[in-house]
C-alpha cells in the first residue's frame, strides 16, 4: 500500500483528492466523455529497427478528462498496447481504431475509454513499433515490441521523450498524469503487458493480461513439436504496416533464421521468454484464461503463476470454460465491475477490499461459477498416478500402483486422429492409442494447476511425436469452445457501458453461453517431440531403442464428478493441433516406467477415497459418447483475438 499512496504524491492542485484516497471505495462518473482531451503524441523508443538513421516512434492515441486537466488534477492511465489497432481490430466486433480528417483519435476501441475516462482516468492505446501509424519493425514479443510499450511508460513517467507528431520536433511532456500505469489487453496485447511487468519498468503499477503469452517458444512449439505450420515471420507479415512491410526484411530474416522449425531452443526464444524474468515484476497481475484455449493454450498462464508465486507477486485469476475469448463477452456484468475495483485500488490507491477477495474464480459450469481464497487450493498435491494393463487387453487402467516390470502397451501414430478419436473409443482396444481409465469414481475429484506426463516409449522409426490428453469420461453440459466464436454467442441486442459519442458509443452487442451436451470432456494436453528428449536441441533416435521423456500438460482446473470416470491417453499426433513427425511410427509404452503426476486437491488421499470400491467397467459394444473435436486455431486471430 505504501507504493500505491506514494503513486498520488501530486502536485498541490490534486493534493486533497490524493488525501483522501485511500478512504474511497469508487471512482464515480463526475467527468465529461464528449468534452475529454483526444489526442495523439509519438513517443521515442530508443531503437532503430527499420534501419531509417533516426530512433523510432510509436504513436500513442490518448483520451483523457478535460477536466481533470482545467482543474489541475492529474490522472492515472490504462493501457493497451496492440499490433491490431489497423489489421485485424479488437474485441468480439474487430474494432478499430478512427480519426478525423486531422488525424485526431474518434475510436477507442473496446469500453474502457468510455467507462473509466468519466471516472477519472486516461486510456492510452499504443501502436506497437511497425503497425498502424508507428515506426520501427514487429519482431514477436522480442526487444522492439517490448520497448514500444515500455517506452510509453517511461514517457508517462518522464524518463522518455514525446513528440507532437511522428516527425516533428516539438516536445510533448504528459504532465497530466500521476505516472501509475495499468496495462491491459487480450491475446498479444496481454503478451506485451506481461513481457513489459518482466522488465520492473517503474511506474507499471497493475497488469491484466487476457489470454496472454508468456513465453513465445510455447506458443510455437510443444517441447520441439511444432503446434502451427509456420513460424513468427508469418505472424509479423500480417500486423506490420505497409512501411514496415517495405523497410523491415532484415527484421524477418532474423525470426526466419532465428526460429527454425525444428523446435530447437535458441537465443531468439530466450529473449522471448518472460518466465526467467518473473522476479523483476512489481506490478500486481490478474489473469484471465479460458481453460480450452487451443489459441494461447493454457501452459501459458500456468508457467506464469507459478513463477509470480515463487516471487510474491500479487495476483488474482479468472478462468472460464471458454476458448480464446475475454471475459466482456463471456461474464460481461461481473467483469466490469471487478476490472473497476481492481483498478481503483491499485491505481488510485482506494480501500476497496478488492486485493482481499478471493484470489480465484472458476467457472464449473457455463455460467456457473466457484471461488477459491488461493489459487491453487491449499491442500493441492502432485500425486503419481500409474497406468497399468487392464482385464481387456488395450484397455487399461489408472491407479496409485505401478505396473509390474515389463508391462507394456502399444499404440501406432495416426495422423488424421485426434483426441477426440480416442476418447470416444476409451473402452475400445484401437491401434492409435494407450487408454488408461479409473473406474466411476465415489467421490468428486478435483485437478487445480500442471500436470506432467512422464513416459519411456521405444519408437520403430526415426522420428516419433507424442500426446497425452486426461480426460473426464461421463455426461456434462460445457461451452462449445471448438465452435466458431469458441464458447459464446454473439446477439443482435446492444449494452451500453460508460458514455460515449457519434463516433465512439460505448455499446457493444450482448453474448451469452453457447453450450453443447457432451459425453467427455478434453480438460488438459501435452505434446512433445521425441527427438528432443534430451533438452533443448533435439537428437535423430535409433529405432528399438527406448527413450525417456515428460511432456508438460496444459494447466486447469477441473471437477471429475463423482460417477465418471479419469482418463489418461497417450498417442501420437493430435491432429490439428500438433504438426505430424516425418514418420509415422509405432511406439512401445514401458508402463513401470511412466507416471502421471497430477495436481490433486488432497493429494494421493483424495484420490484413494474417489476410486474406493470402483473397478474399471467392462467396455461395451455400442455408439460411442459424443464430444468437441478441438478447432484449428489460427496464428493470426481474427477480431476476437
């Protein structure tokens, strides 16, 4: 608390609203929307990544209120920093931004300008180096994205020079502001805010990111299995402005020959990874995922948290049943007032009681939602679990005990299958797959965070990739996230949220759960290539030789009801979702030697009192359970990116 007070240490005009402060619950609408200051300033970052002899500038779109400013009183800042102002737009309606034939700022997108200006703050929307109206080359979360941003910061504090247009050389100060900044966004733009929190840049009080990146190499690749067709340069072709497009092939040259699509760690992806630098954030964080995000999957958020707290970080987390969605469009009339508090507090200083609130929200169930005090639960423990040859032959079973020496199970890869496949036909001995299931269990039984799946398999060619998926077996109403709008439904009605103008209305069209009646549920994956089972650099196997390797599986938190079943697969290629080796082996399981370690709220004793009593059933002939095929995700999202 003594860092956010000592954020409203502003000059005497505002010295008795920062006073009283920290006794406020609520910043309230007092300020005008149609009168607030629109204005552009071009903020120096200090590279020169288009090669043009002259320090880059990215242009930084602003709304704040007027009078505020006329009164002498200075503001705080939320800020989105984004690549897709011009390309692609943002939010479930692919907005963009606008201007007037002056070039001035009409369309902020998205609600916050016109929700939290009339409540006392500024909304900063930059345009990251080489997009929209800014210099400079996009380089994939790499050195010149982050100081697009971090720049803007440093200029809000008064450690960067402003410009009152992209070439000229009058000096624009941002004397307006208080200098404590939250920053927010979806998809890249909670990337970027992630990537900025990792460099302590001083000022940045609070970050949202939604759906966010935190290191790039995992969202390319899965422990050197590729998850897309392409590569960083292709992402970077489509945001980057026509200018850009011109003056930046060494920049593309560079996340070509830097990314190879081998999966191999270089010193591009280290640069990329904001993990290893968690102990530099100050900022508090609050992040919001869709657990069946096959976007920005869900390792993302799970690596993160972890590493904020080992460090002390303070955090929240929302997660829904949603794909890549942000939570305006999946719990639109909470999100907002929560956003608000949480900016209050931490950007204002006010006593709200938000940072004391439970730290997590889980949705159990389309618009059914838990909270837990902390995230993971107390009492949350990684617990072995041990596949084991079944009764069935290639049906198998999954419990505390390891199987005996020797045991084994066989799948041969089949790249057109998916996870789907396999769990449809979990009680069927097919030769795409190792299945391995609890029978139904007593009890609820509960997973909150990352699970690793550890397996020594004896590959018949050279090259092998490898899944594994846990799924609960047994009947349950989800969002239908591999649908095309990933969980929701976009109505024909509008809301309004905040004030607004002719060019900027502040109404957005109304969602709601788009839900689908499945017989399994998909809750987490993992992917891996073989080849890289030594680290970072992956190596040719030998045939008939067994291999050892863990794959890291996505993070979640999900309920097995009492009465269905835990399954664990282990296959080859996910289709869809993992690009297919070279060749399409047929891989040998050593069960003695492979373990499931999942995060159990109880531990191993939650799960013991949950299998109590319950055997495997004897698999059946019939139709089998219908469930979501996963959808294709795109490496440029579309507007609800």
């Amino acid at each position: 608390m003594a860092a956010l007070l000592a954020v409203l240490a502003v000059p005497a005009g505002a010295a008795t609203a920062a006073a009283g402060a920290a006794a406020r619950r609520e910043s309230r609408p007092v300020y005008s929307y149609d009168r607030a200051v629109r204005e552009s300033v071009w903020v120096e970052t200090g590279t020169d990544g288009d090669a043009d002899g002259r320090p880059d500038r990215v242009a930084v779109d602003i709304i704040r209120p007027r009078e505020a400013a006329e009164q002498g009183r200075r503001v705080p800042v939320i800020m989105d920093a984004s690549p897709y102002y011009s390309c692609c737009g943002r939010g479930n309606e692919s907005q963009k931004k606008t201007y007037d034939a002056q070039g001035r700022p009409v369309q902020f997108p998205l609600f916050y300008d016109n929700y939290f200006v009339p409540r006392g703050y500024a909304v900063v929307l930059v345009d990251l180096a080489g997009t929209n109206r800014s210099d400079g080359c996009v380089d994939i979360g790499g050195r010149s994205d982050v100081r697009s941003a971090k720049a803007v910061v440093d200029w809000l504090n008064g450690r960067a020079r402003g410009w009152s247009s992209r070439t000229g050389s009058t000096a624009v100060r941002a004397g307006w502001t208080t200098g404590a900044v939250g920053m927010i966004g979806k998809s890249y733009d909670g990337t970027i805010a992630n990537a900025v929190a990792a460099t302590g840049v001083e000022g940045l009080r609070t970050i949202v990111p939604i759906g966010g990146i935190s290191s790039w190499y995992d969202y390319y690749f899965a422990k050197g299995a590729a998850l897309y067709d392409g590569g960083p340069d292709g992402l970077a072709t489509g945001v980057e402005s026509p200018e850009a497009q011109a003056h930046c092939q060494a920049q593309q040259r560079a996340l070509v020959e830097g990314a190879p699509r081998n999966g191999d760690w270089t010193p591009l992806w280290s640069e990329r990874d904001y993990v290893k630098d968690a102990a530099k954030v100050r900022a508090s964080v609050f992040v919001v995922h869709g657990m069946q995000d096959l976007n920005v999957r869900t390792k993302h958020f799970g690596q993160w948290w972890d590493a904020l707290a080992r460090n002390g970080v303070e955090r929240k987390i929302w997660l829904s049943q949603t794909g890549h969605v942000d939570p305006f469009d999946f719990r639109r009339a909470a999100w907002v007032p929560t956003l608000h508090r949480w900016f209050d507090h931490y950007l204002l200083g006010y006593d709200n009681g938000v940072e004391r609130e439970p730290m997590a929200d889980i949705e159990r169930a389309p618009d059914q939602w838990s909270t837990d005090r902390v995230w993971p639960p107390s009492g949350t423990r990684a617990t072995a679990l041990r596949p084991a040859a079944g009764a069935v032959p290639g049906v198998g079973t999954l419990g505390l005990k390891p199987a005996p020496a020797g045991t084994t199970a066989a799948f041969t890869d089949d790249p057109t299958h998916d996870e789907s496949d396999w769990s449809a036909h979990i009680d069927q001995a097919t030769p795409d797959k190792a299945g391995f299931t609890t029978g139904p269990l007593t009890r609820d039984l509960r997973l909150s965070g990352s699970s690793r799946v550890s397996v020594t398999v004896t590959p018949s060619t050279g090259s092998a990739h490898l899944s594994a998926v846990l799924v609960d077996l047994g009947p349950a109403t989800i969002r239908d996230y591999a649908a095309r709008d990933e969980g929701i439904t976009t109505l024909p009605d509008s809301s309004c949220w905040g004030l607004g103008t002719t060019g900027d209305t502040g109404c957005f069209k109304n969602t709601e759960a788009d839900t689908e009646q499945v017989g399994y549920t998909v809750f987490s994956r993992g992917w891996a290539d073989l080849g890289h089972y030594a680290g970072a650099t992956g190596r040719p196997l030998t045939p008939g030789e067994p291999y050892a390797i863990t794959l890291d599986l996505a993070a979640t938190d999900h309920v097995v009801p009492a009465g269905h079943r835990l399954a664990l697969i282990v296959a080859g290629t996910d289709a869809g979702l993992i690009v297919p080796a070279a060749t399409t082996p047929h891989l040998t399981v050593d069960l003695s030697r492979s373990r499931a370690e999942l995060p159990l709220v109880g531990g191993w004793q939650a799960f013991a009192r949950a299998t109590a009593g319950s055997h495997p059933p004897v698999p059946r002939a019939g139709t089998p359970p219908h469930g979501l095929r996963p959808p294709v995700p795109s490496r440029i999202p579309s507007g609800n990116a």
